[in-house]
C-alpha cells in the first residue's frame, strides 16, 4: 500500500511539473511575464530541464517546438513509473 502511495505522489509530482511547463510556455505569449516573480521562479525550475531538448531539436520556423516534446517524455515517464509500480506489486 505504501508503495502504492510513493509512486502516486511521484505521479502527481510530474503531473505538477508538467503543468508548470504549459504556463511557462504560455508566459512567453504576454509581454514581460518571465520578467516577474512568477516567471523567474518558473524558469528557474523549467529552463534546466528545456535546455537539452533545446540543444536537440532546432526552432522550426521560429517557433521551439522543444517544450512539446519535453512534456511527452514526462508523460512517456509517468506511463513507465506505473508499469515499473506494476511490475513491482506484482512480484511482491
């Protein structure tokens, strides 16, 4: 059962992370909003994980198609966390 609430928080942690990106993305639409408190606190914890993908994949047609990406590999992690979480209970 405790196993169970482990992977459930760490679930929940991406999902937040996830949701942080979206707004971080959307914060480059409005003028000056990376500029605030908010912004800054959100690039200081989006822009380490945006900067590989950044190097891998080109803008196309200026736009940065990264964070796309970046947000289905955290999806692709939390379908792995739950099938390694049913991997484990199952053998326990």
């Amino acid at each position: 059962m405790i196993l169970y609430q482990i992977f459930s928080v760490l679930s929940l942690l991406i999902s937040v992370y996830s949701w942080a990106l979206i707004i971080y993305i959307f914060m480059s639409w409005v003028p000056n909003a990376r500029e605030s408190s908010i912004g800054r606190f959100l690039a200081n914890i989006c822009e380490p994980y945006l900067e590989p993908f950044r190097k891998i994949i080109p803008p196309i047609a200026m736009l940065d198609i990264s964070p796309i990406v970046a947000i289905i590999v955290l999806r692709f992690a939390t379908g792995g966390l739950w099938g390694l979480y049913r991997m484990i209970a199952m053998y326990t």
